[in-house]
C-alpha cells in the first residue's frame, strides 16, 4: 500500500502542489478545540468563532474558567454551540487538572497510539479530531479521515473500508514518511473541487489513470481552481 500512496501523493502535488505548513506549530489544545468546533460546519464558520473565543479570552486558562453561556455566545457562528462549548469546558477541565499551564507538552513524549486513547475519552472527541491533533500539533506523520478523505481514498482503491474510523486505521502505518499532511490535504482539495460525493469530475482528476472507482464520471467539468480555506493551517495562538 506504501508504493501505491507515494503515487497518489505524487499524481495530487502535481496537480494542487505541497501546501504550506505553519511554523512553529499551534499548541495540541488550539487545535483540538479548533477542531472541535470545526464539526458540522465549514472552516470559515469554524474559523470565526475560533477566532472570537480568541480574542475574548487570549488564554485558554480563561476560556476554562469561563461560563458556559459566555464561550457559547463567542462560538455561536460554528453551529451546534451548546453541544460544542460542553465539549470545550469537558476538555479543558481534564488537562487543566492534568498540566495547569495548559501547553500540554507531556503529550510530546507519548507515542500517537497513547494520544489517540487519551484525547478520545472526551465525549466530543472522535479519532478524527485527536488524529489533526497529532499532525497539526504534535507532527506526527499520520492521516486524520475526515469525510473528503474517507470517499476519495475508497474510490481510489488503496483502501475498501466502511468507515471513516476503520479507513484511518487502515493507513496509518502505512503513510510514507514526512508525506501525511500534503497526502490529508490535498485529498480533501480533491474531494471539495474533483471528486464530490454526488458526482465525481473523472475527466479532469489527476488519478484517473489509477482510480479503480467503478462509476467513474467523464462529463465534460470545468477545471475549478479555487483553492479552499483550510481551518488547521490556520489555527493561531494570541
Ligand atoms: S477518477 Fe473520478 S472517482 Fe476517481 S478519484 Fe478522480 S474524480 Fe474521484
């Protein structure tokens, strides 16, 4: 399966490039609440309230000692943000007890099995959300599955699985080195503007020639060459 990722990372970065990385990168807590509240909504809905939360509480010490009623009012433009601010307040609670400073740099130590278990004990907290944890925080070279990847590697053909979940655990030991976060990324540009769930633009995708979809689509498509705002790369500390 390694080979055939090297070719599909290869063929993508072709045709979307590498993506850029922050440096340094956010804490595990930024993007584990940015990830939280990027659930059900898009990354610029996400992004605003990740952004006002911010900037009415710079520290997530004060976001942990705030009201549920005040971190809902800041979140509201993520959607579901009672559910959302519960799951926030659940997280922080934990580690506050756990590393008071909140920088969570114990988790630096363990290896990304152990973060897995540890970040999805929060109800809230699926392996999606802990996996941009470990990439987009902690650099750990493994694939978060998020709806775009999970349809797009299951057309492709590395994978046959039922889930996001069970997609994940299938390529995680299997990613190449230093290649997860333009392999995550610029899947999800492929699922957004290429291959979309209802009806895939087969005659312009870069994988055609190796895609082992069986309903492909070669309707004529208008190449799109937009490109997306992607919420974790730009997650920023106050
Ligand atoms: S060839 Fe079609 S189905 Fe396969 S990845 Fe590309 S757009 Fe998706």
């Amino acid at each position: 399966m390694k080979r055939r990722i090297l070719k599909i990372n290869k063929l993508l970065a072709e045709r979307f490039g590498i993506p850029e990385r922050q440096f340094p990168r956010p804490s595990p807590l930024s993007i584990l609440i940015g990830t939280i509240l990027s659930q059900n909504t898009n990354d610029t809905n996400s992004f605003k309230a990740y952004s006002s939360l911010r900037k009415k509480f710079p520290h997530w010490n004060h976001v942990a000692e705030a009201r549920l009623s005040e971190i809902e009012k800041e979140i509201k433009s993520a959607g579901l943000w009672k559910q959302k601010a519960k799951a926030i307040k659940a997280v922080l609670k934990f580690f506050s007890e756990k590393d008071p400073s909140l920088n969570l740099d114990y988790l630096k130590d363990k290896d990304s099995d152990a973060i897995l278990d540890e970040l999805t004990q929060f109800k809230g907290v699926g392996v999606k959300t802990a996996a941009c944890v470990l990439l987009f925080s902690l650099d750990r070279n493994v694939c978060p599955v998020d709806t775009h990847v999970f349809r797009t590697l299951n057309r492709i053909g590395p994978v046959d699985s039922a889930n996001p979940e069970k997609t994940f655990y299938e390529i995680k030991d299997k990613i190449p080195d230093g290649i997860a976060h333009q392999f995550h990324t610029n899947l999800i540009r492929l699922g957004r503007e290429i291959c979309k769930s209802q009806k895939p633009s087969c005659s312009i995708c870069p994988l055609k020639k190796i895609c082992k979809f069986d309903n492909k689509n070669f309707e004529e498509s208008k190449s799109i060459t937009s490109k997306e705002f992607m919420l974790l790369d730009n997650i920023f500390e106050v």
